[in-house]
C-alpha cells in the first residue's frame, strides 16, 4: 500500500491548514469551559477575601463580648524603672507613695583559690557526704528553715572530687536550690568555687556542713580525716567554722508604701496594695496609682468599628460596577454576601433591652452608621460612656444574650460554620461546579482529539488514494505515450 511522509503530499491539497481548521472548531467547547472554571475560580478567591473580613470582624466582636474587657483595672507608676505593676479587677482605685530602699538578693560563696580546677581534693575512699541547709542569718545565729525539703545532701566521690567535679555534681542535682560556677579571679591560686543560693531573701542564707568528725580522736597528733580538705574547702556554719568567703548576702526586697514598711524574698512584691503586684527593679521613689482601665475597652471598641469598615470595604470592592465598560465585579448581584451584610446591619441596628443603665444602641456611646454603610467612632462621647456608665456599656457590648459582641460573634460563626454555613454551603457549591467543570473538561478534551484524530486519518487515506490514482494516471500516460511513438515510427 502506498504511504505518504508528509499529509496534503500526496494529494497536493493543504490537507494540514484544514486539520488545524477543524481542530479549533472542535476546541471551542473547551474554551468556554476554561471561561466558566476562571469564572468559578475568582468567585471563590472573593469568597475567601470575605470569608477573611468576617474573620477579623468575628474576633473583634468576640473580645466585646467578654464582661471582663470592661472590668480592668490598671496600675500606673511614675517611675518604671524603679517599679512596675499589674492590678486585679478588684483592685480598689488609689494613690500611693512608695520608697525602694532595698532589692531582694541570692546569697553566693565562694572558696579559697585552688591552683587547679581538675585536681582532685578528698584523698580518702569513702563518699563524701555534704549538707546544704537553708534559713536566716543575723550575726552568728542560723535559724533553719522550718521546710525539711530545705535540707538535702549530696555525697562527692574523693576520686571526683575537683572543684570542676563538684560544681558539676552540685548542678546536676536540680533540688538542691544551689548552682555552681568557677571562677578566674587572675592570682597564683585563681580558681574559685563559687556557689549561689536559686532564690532570693534573706532566709536563703545558706549554712553547709561536712559529714564526720573532721579531727580523728584517737590519735593525739590531731590526724585529719579523708573528708577534712573539703571541709576545708566547703563548710560554713555561722555559728562555728566558716572557710567560705560570702561574696553576696542574702537580703529581702525593702520598702515603704505610705510610709509602712513592707519586705519581700523576692522583687515582686504582691498585695501590699490590695490585689496589686509590684515589680521593683532598683531603689528609688515612685507614685503608684491604681485606676479603672477603660483605655482598653475603648481600644477594642475602636477595633471592632475598624474591622466592620473592613469588612465594608471588601464587599465594596467585590460588588462593584464599572459604567465605562459596563461590567460588574465578581460578587455583584450575589446573595450570599448581600444576605451576610443585611444580617449584620439588622444586629448591629436592632436596640437592646434596657438594663436600667438607658443605653440600648450603639449610637448612644458615639457608634454610629454613616450614609455609605460605615460606622463612625466618637471618641468623646465613647469615652464619656465608659467614665460615666461602665456597668450600662458593659452590657451594651457583653450581655449574654443580647451584647452586640455577643451577637455578632454568634452570627458570623453561623455564617461560616463548617457544616451549615451559608457562606460554607456557597463555597462548597463552587468547588462541587469546579470538580464538575473539570470532569467535563477532561471528557471534552478526550473527544476532541479523538475527532481529530480521526480526521487525520481519513486525511491521510485520502492522501494515499489520490497518491494512488496520480500514479496510475501517470502510468496510463506513459503507455499511451509510448503507443503513439511507435505507431508514428511506423
């Protein structure tokens, strides 16, 4: 059978330009499909930008609708590098002059110098055993800490007995309420263990002791028992021996409030002002006031009217008209958004039940509607409201049933909820139109290059029959040719 190498060849006709003809005449239904998926698509990209603006709005009504927003208390101090405080909402409004005379402080000791930090200290076999206790130092008297878990023990290996042994085994063992560190104070003998109490106060003085008598009594030349270098080294009891140098005393936080004396362990300081916690951090003079905090209820009021604008704005944009060109944007005309932004305005309009305090709209603490669907926020009068009527705003915003937080908190879930959502229901519609559309497309497609592809091959049968014919009309010719050369020949 004859072939053709290239279609329209045999046939001399542009077999190929029809080919692609018909290719695109076909194709058409796949561009329309592509238009109809790039349709659904920027919907659904518009329905995740709104889905976005509720989000933001959702949250904002949500921190309205909590009473404790509108119950705060703050406290303020004149000086913030002396002091700091956090108030409790019950907390009683105040003044008060305070005086830091003294901050907390961890007890630290150190030992003599060592020539070494590696070598080894107790010469004997037996354990070591090593006696942290913790309590009250005044002059020589150690009064010990009534709490036993205030006393522990931990036992050193003589063959591990280096200051760097020591420190690490004091560290390793985290109830101990020591650390350890060495230091390199630069003499001939220049390490150093330094040990420090892990809390503050003056009764973490610390008082350690070594196990054993350190003096063997049976022989009159005073032989030192194996555990008497780290006795020492380590021992220091108030009330007797001390080998230990005490680098920093243990004291508590000092001060006055009023000028009534005041002490703590440590530079936090709770309740010398009733359901106020200071922190102080060096000594110095402050004013401790202590007031109602509305700032942050009107922060987060001033949040919420910032995030319906929000919300406002994006579904201006998605609903758009263009006279020029006589187009819309994507969601003009929809109902799932129009429905979303009727039902937020309608409870966002609707008037509370009075609690007694007369306020049941937004427009009586200074939100209001403006003509193009925004909301307007006058901090003045905002502020007026929450000086003069916390309670009576507290339940404009956080009323259980009917707070416009609350509210709108509840509508926007229900809008979005994830099993019956409008919102969730439309995106859930499109996603189900776009896995259609691409199903189609996929069969379409598988249709349009089978046409094709049949097309081609009646093309090219057609090519081989007219490839055919000319060579059998050539042949003929020839013949006839030769016929009539040789009848003239004659």
């Amino acid at each position: 059978m004859a072939s053709v190498s290239s279609l329209g060849i045999g046939s001399g006709l542009d077999l190929n330009t029809l080919l692609t003809g018909l290719k695109t005449a076909e194709q058409v239904p796949l561009a329309a499909i592509q238009k109809q998926q790039t349709s659904y698509t920027t919907k659904l990209t518009a329905y995740g930008q709104l889905n976005g603006a509720l989000s933001g709005l959702q949250s904002a009504a949500a921190a309205l609708a909590k009473p404790e927003l509108f119950q705060g208390i703050k406290a303020n101090s004149t000086a913030t590098d002396v002091l700091t405080a956090t108030a409790l909402p019950a907390a009683v409004s105040g003044s008060y002059a305070v005086n830091v005379t003294q901050l907390s402080q961890a007890q630290s000791l150190a030992t003599t110098g060592q020539a070494d930090a590696s070598t080894n200290i107790g010469d004997g076999t037996t354990a070591i055993r090593v006696q942290f206790e913790f309590g009250k130092t005044v002059g020589a008297v150690f009064t010990k800490d009534a709490d036993a878990s205030r006393t522990q023990s931990l036992d050193i290996d003589p063959a591990h007995s280096s200051l760097s042994d020591i420190a690490k085994a004091i560290n390793a063992k985290t109830t101990l309420g020591v650390t350890a560190s060495i230091v390199n104070d630069g003499s001939a003998t220049p390490f150093r263990l330094v040990l420090t109490s892990t809390k503050t106060g003056e009764a973490s003085s610390m008082r350690i002791t070594v196990a054993g008598d350190q003096v063997d009594p049976g022989n009159t030349g005073g032989a030192r028992l194996p555990d008497a270098k780290i006795a020492g080294l380590l021992t220091n009891d108030p009330a007797a021996a001390k080998t230990l140098q005490q680098t920093v005393a243990a004291q508590n936080t000092k001060l006055t409030v009023n000028g009534i004396d005041i002490t703590s362990a440590t530079n936090s300081v709770p309740g010398a002002v009733a359901d106020v916690t200071m922190t102080v951090s060096k000594v110095g003079t402050s004013t401790l006031t202590v007031q109602k905090d509305t700032d942050s209820a009107g922060d987060a009021i001033a949040t919420f009217v910032n995030a319906f604008n929000s919300l406002q704005s994006v579904a201006k944009r998605l609903t758009a008209f263009d006279a020029a060109s006589k187009s819309g944007a994507v969601l003009l005309g929809d109902s799932t958004l129009r429905n979303i932004q009727v039902g937020i305005r309608s409870a966002l309009t609707s008037a509370q039940t009075d609690d007694g305090s007369g306020l049941t709209m937004l427009s009586q603490v200074g939100v209001s509607f403006q003509k193009d669907g925004t909301l307007a926020l006058d901090s003045t009068k905002l502020k007026a409201a929450l000086d003069g009527n916390i309670s009576g705003v507290t339940h404009l915003f956080s009323g259980a049933a009917s707070g416009y937080g609350t509210k709108i908190a509840a509508l926007i879930t229900s809008y979005t909820d994830t099993t019956g959502g409008v919102l969730t229901a439309a995106t859930k519609g499109i996603n189900a139109t776009l896995d259609m559309l691409g199903k189609q497309y996929t069969a379409t497609s598988a249709r349009v290059e089978s046409t094709v592809a049949r097309y081609k091959a009646q093309f090219t049968a057609l090519d081989v029959m007219m490839s055919r014919m000319n060579q059998t009309s050539n042949y003929l010719t020839q013949q006839f040719d030769a016929l009539n050369n040789s009848d003239n020949k004659k």
